[in-house]
C-alpha cells in the first residue's frame, strides 16, 4: 500500500530500468553504446567515466557493463554478412552452397543435396532449406520400382557412420520415428535441450545400444517407410550404397 515507502532508504530507491544503474545510495545515467563504464558517477542522475570499446569489442545497448563484448568470429563455413562495429555485433551466415535448418537450436551449415541423374529438382536450396528433388518420372508403361531396404550389413561400424544421414530426418516425425524404434517417451523428451543433430546421434546411439548385435540399418530405413517417409528413406539407402558402407543384397 502507500505506506509501504515509509521503510525504505535512499540505497533501495529502484533506479530506471535500461537507463540507469545504482552505485550506493544514487543511480547514475548508464553508458552509451559503443562504450563502457570505466568509473560510476558521484552525482546522481549523470554519467560516470565513460571509454570507448576497442578495436574487436562493442556493445548494442546503453549498460553499466564494465567490459565491452568481444566481436564474434565468423566459422570457416560462414561467410561475413556484415562485420562487427563498436556498436553492432558481427553477422554471419552459412556459404552460399550451404543452409541451416530452421529446427536447429545451434546454427549449423549443412552442405547442399544436388539432385541425383535420375531425379530433377523441385526446388532450389535456399539459406534455411535443403534443395528438393524427386524421382523422374518412368517412361510410360513400365512400372515404377519400389524402395528395396534389402542391404548386406558390413559391420556396426558401417551403422554408426550412417549416423549422420539421419540428420535429414524431418523434424516433424522426430519422436515418431524414435518411438516406431522403441525408444520411450521420457528419453526422448530429455534429449530436447539438444540441437537437432545432437539428439538424432543421441537416440540412434541408444536405439544401437538396445539392439546390440540385431541392430540393422533396415530397420531405420522401415521405420521410415512405416512414416511414408520413402524419399529419405531412398535417399539414406542410396548414400550408405554411395560411402561403400553397405553393398546392396
């Protein structure tokens, strides 16, 4: 209520949110941006001792920071959108035969798919989307195959070097597909703080581990099939046949 002031002393008077900061009984004004607070200010409602950021560091905000921030560096496979100021952050962003799935907690560049020679392409990859391609069409009167999962498996290594062509999987069937695998709920959900790549290589090590020896890269591409996810399933087929880590049975 209106009382509840009576108690409160100078030091407790809240200073203004994003503008100012407190230093003992007063608040100050914060420092610009582009700068940081090298001392505090004796009188109330000015600036203390701002000094400009260094070559490499900066910061967006009016703050009371006593450091400024270190720029970021752009990864080998990003590109500079626009390079860091003293008050601007830099930007970076996948190269141009690369794109970031938009699921992805952590930015990372996957390399463009190029449509094999007996596909044609949908769509083009664009900076947050993987290009799309489908089969071509069979010449009229012959019928079009079907997926054969059918593979000689080499060894469990071959499996785990698999791995990574999960990571195309689409988000959307993430948990069904683990599920279809049988892998509960709970481990499932607990993997979610992860970036998208990480929980796929996560539960397929758990789904390996369940399995043991009965463990089968026809099983992850049924599992697929059960989705009507027949596209990656064909593409996945086709890339372990491709990395010679698979011979086809």
């Amino acid at each position: 209520g209106h009382f509840s002031w009576s108690w409160r002393t100078r030091r407790d008077v809240p200073c203004r949110d994003n503008l100012e900061y407190p230093n003992g009984n007063i608040c100050c004004l914060n420092c610009p941006a582009g700068t940081h607070m090298k001392s505090p200010c004796s009188t109330a409602g000015k600036k203390g001792q701002c000094e400009e950021c260094e070559y490499g560091t900066y910061t967006e905000h009016s703050m009371d920071l006593k450091q400024c921030f270190r720029c970021t560096q752009c990864r080998l496979d990003q590109e500079i959108v626009q390079p860091c100021t003293f008050t601007h952050n830099t930007e970076c962003r996948c190269n141009q035969e690369d794109f970031v799935p938009p699921d992805q907690a952590c930015e990372v560049c996957k390399k463009c798919s190029s449509c094999g020679k007996d596909e044609v392409i949908v769509r083009n990859c664009t900076s947050t989307s993987n290009t799309e391609c489908k089969k071509r069409p069979p010449p009229s009167g012959s019928a079009s195959g079907t997926v054969s999962v059918h593979l000689y498996e080499k060894s469990e290594e071959s499996l785990r070097s698999c791995f990574e062509f999960f990571e195309d999987l689409d988000v959307n069937y993430h948990s069904r597909f683990f599920r279809l695998l049988g892998i509960n709920d709970n481990l499932i959900k607990s993997k979610e703080s992860l970036c998208y790549v990480d929980r796929v290589h996560d539960l397929l090590n758990v789904w390996l581990e369940k399995e043991g020896g009965d463990a089968s890269l026809n099983d992850l591409l049924k599992a697929l099939l059960d989705l009507n996810q027949r596209r990656t399933a064909e593409i996945i087929r086709m890339k372990a046949i491709e990395g010679c880590f698979y011979v086809r049975e």
